[in-house]
C-alpha cells in the first residue's frame, strides 16, 4: 500500500477494542503531532492520555459537566455519554494551549492543533489501530477543561477515542471530491456541493 492508498483508507470509527497502541508505537504515533503546520513553532497541543480506572473518572467529570451545563439534560443522553468515555480502550484529551498575547492569531493557533490530531489520526491507521475525534458540549465548559489541566485562556479540542477498530468498524463509500473543488477564474467560485 503506498501512502497515498493509506491516506485514502483511513476513516473514523467508535467500533474500537482493546488493545490500544503503547509503549514506543504510542510515542512514535504521537510524536507526528510535531510534524504538523505550526505558525510561530509554538506547538500548541497537549494531549492528556486516558485509559484504565482513569477512564470511568473522566466519564464522572463528563457528567458533572453535562449537568452542569444542561441541569434539565435527558438521562438517556447522560448514560450513553458515560458508557462511552468509561468504555473506550484509550480517550486523548485534545489540549489548546492558547497564547492570546501572542503575535500568531489565536485561529491559527487553534488550526495547528487540529493540523496535530489529524496526524495522529492518519499514524494510528498507519500502524494498524483507529480512532474517532468526538467534542460536543462538555468540550466547550470551561470549567472542565480546568479540571482536564487547561486553564483559560487555554481550552479543549475534544477527545480522540483509541483502539483497535472490532469488525463493526465499516469504512463508509468515499464521497468524490468534485463537488468540493472548483476553478478560481477571477469571479467568486461555485462550488457543487453548495448548490
């Protein structure tokens, strides 16, 4: 398979088990974050790695937040939420570490430290394990995120689940990329999938 094939077979997917990538798979996959675009090199991810007993205290601290957000939030929603942060073979808890003062805008900060979780994405594919980035509401409560070890001005990105994909894990049929491509030609571009 070259890289391109690999690049054009990754998918996203929540059908994960045990194992999750560890030891020196785990610090070579992660260490792609270091290659992602970085105006400034001011590296802007952290990456708070879950897994085990841990798993069903960010699940509690999950809920907390859900409730505290959303007093009136339906039970249903509460269980499912904490059976899937509690179950997950591994969570990565997507950091920003924002410099606001900083003469590199906050955007392209925040673009750098999605630049980095896709690359974990595409290295964990690469070596065989997948993953999903999830966020919701709870991603955006700050105090969470303080409790996650990200203070204002710092936030959350969401949560990459880990694993193993099971074989639930289906790929879904690749859309063509015609509809999202035009030429620019000097008048704005029209695009097929916005028609």
């Amino acid at each position: 398979m070259t890289s391109l094939d690999l690049l054009l077979s990754r998918f996203s997917t929540d059908a994960l088990a045990e194992p999750a990538p560890a030891g020196d798979v785990l610090e070579a996959i992660l260490s792609t974050a270091m290659r992602a675009p970085d105006h400034g090199k001011l590296r802007p991810w952290r990456y708070a790695i879950v897994q085990g007993e841990a798993r069903v205290k960010l699940a509690e601290r999950v809920v907390a937040s859900m409730k505290r957000l959303d007093p009136d939030v339906a039970p249903a929603k509460v269980e499912k939420r904490f059976s899937r942060m509690s179950t997950m073979p591994m969570t990565i808890v997507l950091g920003m570490h924002l410099r606001p003062e900083n003469k590199i805008p906050l955007l392209e900060q925040e673009l750098a430290v999605g630049a980095a979780a896709m690359n974990i994405l595409n290295a964990l594919h690469a070596t065989g394990f997948g993953g999903v980035w999830v966020s919701g509401d709870v991603a955006h409560d700050p105090e969470f995120a303080a409790e996650m070890g990200f203070p204002a001005p710092h936030k959350l990105a969401g949560f990459l689940f880990v694993g193993t994909p099971t074989a639930q894990a289906k790929a879904p049929t690749r859309r063509p990329v015609d509809d999202y491509v035009a030429r620019w030609t000097g008048a704005s571009a029209v695009f097929g999938a916005d028609a």
